[in-house]
C-alpha cells in the first residue's frame, strides 16, 4: 500500500485513538512501538536538535520528518489497532 499524505493523516489519527485506549487500559501497546514513540517524543521536545527550530521552515521540518518517519514504522501496529477496534464494534453490532 502506497503511503500518501492522507495516509499518515490517517495513521496520526488512530495514534490519538490507541494512545487514549492506552490510557484508559483497553489497549497494551507492543514495546517496539513504546520505544519510538518515546524516542520522537524526546526528540521533538529537546532543545538540542539536528536543526535548530530558530531556523524559518527547515527548523520544524526535521522534527515533522522524524514524526512521519516513526509513524510509518508503527503504521502495521496502527493497523493491528484499527482491525481490534473494527472487530470489537462488529461484535457489539452483532450482540444488538
């Protein structure tokens, strides 16, 4: 599957979602996916950069690429995510 814009809009969307079932304990994340999670947060919140922000456009650019980069290596446990949900709203379709 090809991954496109809306692709990654699509997968930083179901990260908010898996990261709210996390909270709330519906959902346990695998740790390869807890490791780069952690390690872009820490990055996108350090002050010491590859690029500093101070710089126009490139300063933030490096910090979206390494956003996009990590989610594109958690995208098979975003999808896992989504067919969990999927599964769980059929079953409750089903039981109605």
């Amino acid at each position: 599957m090809a991954q496109g814009p809306m692709s990654v809009f699509s997968d930083l969307q179901t990260f908010v979602a898996m990261t709210r079932a996390i909270v709330k304990g519906k959902y346990k994340m695998p740790w390869k996916t807890v490791f780069w999670v952690v390690l872009c947060a820490v990055y996108f919140l350090s002050p010491i950069d590859a690029l500093p922000d101070i710089l126009p456009v490139l300063g933030f650019a490096d910090d979206g690429a390494f956003i996009v980069f990590v989610l594109l290596l958690i995208h098979q446990d975003l999808n896992h995510f989504r067919q969990i949900q999927q599964e769980k709203s059929t079953i409750i379709e089903a039981e109605i």
